[in-house]
C-alpha cells in the first residue's frame, strides 16, 4: 500500500509540475505599405521590440504572445492600424483580472522588419528591451524598466529610461539637429562620427563622464559630474542626462 500511494503522489506532483510550465503560445505577423519616411508608433507593457531593416519596400510586425494561461490569452489583444504612411502598434488588455496566482504571466513580443529609412515615433515600452538594427529614421522613445540599444540611426533621437541603460551609435549626423537622452538609473553611452560639429550638456549625480572628444569635464564639489561643449561649429545639440550610473561620449 505504501508503494502504490508513494507512487500515486509522485504522479500528483508530476502533473502539478506540468501544470505549472505549461504555458498558451500564439503568433500574429501582419504587413503594411507605407512611404520610406513613413512613422511607427508603439506601445507595450510586458516583453521586447526588436526592429531590424530588411533591406524592402514594407513593414512586417510579427507579435508572439505568451501567457500561464488561455483566460490570460483571451484578455491579450494586438492591435496594429494603419492610417496613411502611419502604423500605430498595441498591446491592448479587454479587462482587469481580479486575481493572479504566483505563476501567472503574460507578455507579448515584437518583431518589426522594416524599410531603413522609417521614423520610429512614440515607442512606450513599461517592461521590456528594444533593440533597433541598421534603421536610419528617427528615435522618439520611452521605456521604463529595460534598456535601449540602437545603431545606425541619422536623424533626430529623443530618449528618456527610468530605470536601463542607453547604447546608441550614430553613423551619421549629418542630418541631425538634437540628440537627447536621459535616464534616472542606467548608463548613458553614445558614438558618433569624429567630424560631427555640436553643443554638449551632459550631467550625471552618481557616476563618471567620459568623452572622446576632449571636452572638459567638471567634477562638483559635492556630488556630480557635468560636460559642458562645443565641437566644430555646434550645429547639434546633445544633451546627456542620468543620475545613477555613467555618461560615456565616443567617437566612430
């Protein structure tokens, strides 16, 4: 009797620990036309964007969605609506569930194939990374526990993080007019070309500056560090901003 009900509860555990991996799995990819310089907007509460260009005349959005559980797949909704050269993406919840068990999840990530020349405008993720890949448009985003890695881009950057760090690398600056980051806790690290003329701010409370462009950076008597610059004519207008953690200032 005692094997057979050793063995009973074994099986018991087995299918509760089952239970507990199991997990609801679904995938949407959609396309759309829109212009070369056309805008992305995006928004996300739980997972990833990773916007890549694919070297192509379209945008592809393919969202994988993952939850514990079907009553958490069905309140999850993907809205993607195109209006002219124009593509808003979000991740929309039909209503509140009034309870959640220690193993409940739900997340939806993003993958964007999209023309290099596309301006990613609005991008508001809560919990999660966004990586973007050889897009040269510009970057408008807001995140809030994540951290934000970019390169290629060639136009205008507005970046704020609250709590991640901030890696973007500028091929060109050429058609630049303001690059402007800021992070409560996270390191800032930006590179751009050796030639690109512009007026630094940066500030950090806690945490080093460095540069490789050879502009002074003061130390506070207090607490805090701040760069204050001009290279070449000053055209662009850098600001550099975080509290906790370090400000880093390259070249290509």
């Amino acid at each position: 009797m005692k094997t057979q009900k050793s063995l009973f509860m074994a099986g018991l555990i087995s299918i509760a620990s089952l239970s507990a991996v199991a997990k609801v799995e679904d995938t949407i990819t959609k396309q759309f036309h829109l212009s070369p310089t056309g805008t992305i907007s995006l928004s996300n509460v739980n997972g990833g964007v990773t916007v890549s260009n694919c070297n192509c005349d379209t945008v592809t959005v393919t969202a994988n969605i993952v939850t514990s559980t079907e009553e958490l797949r069905e309140q999850v909704d993907v809205s993607m609506e195109q209006s002219g050269d124009s593509l808003a993406i979000k991740t929309e919840y039909k209503k509140k569930r009034n309870r959640w068990g220690n193993g409940d999840y739900s997340k939806v990530n993003y993958e964007l194939l999209v023309p290099a020349t596309v301006n990613l405008k609005a991008f508001k993720l809560v919990n999660g990374n966004l990586s973007v890949s050889g897009v040269t448009g510009s970057l408008i985003a807001e995140l809030v526990n994540g951290k934000l890695k970019s390169d290629g881009t060639q136009s205008d950057i507005d970046v704020s993080m609250v709590n991640g760090n901030i890696e973007l690398k500028v091929e060109d600056s050429s058609n630049i007019n303001h690059i402007d980051l800021e992070s409560v806790n996270g390191a800032i690290e930006l590179t751009l070309p050796n030639n690109t003329d512009m007026t630094v701010e940066a500030e950090t409370v806690n945490g080093s500056i460095d540069n490789e462009f050879d502009l002074y950076v003061k130390k506070h008597k207090y607490v805090g560090r701040s760069m204050n610059g001009t290279v070449g004519n000053g055209r662009i207008k850098v600001k550099l901003e975080t509290v906790n953690g370090s400000i880093s200032l390259d070249q290509n």
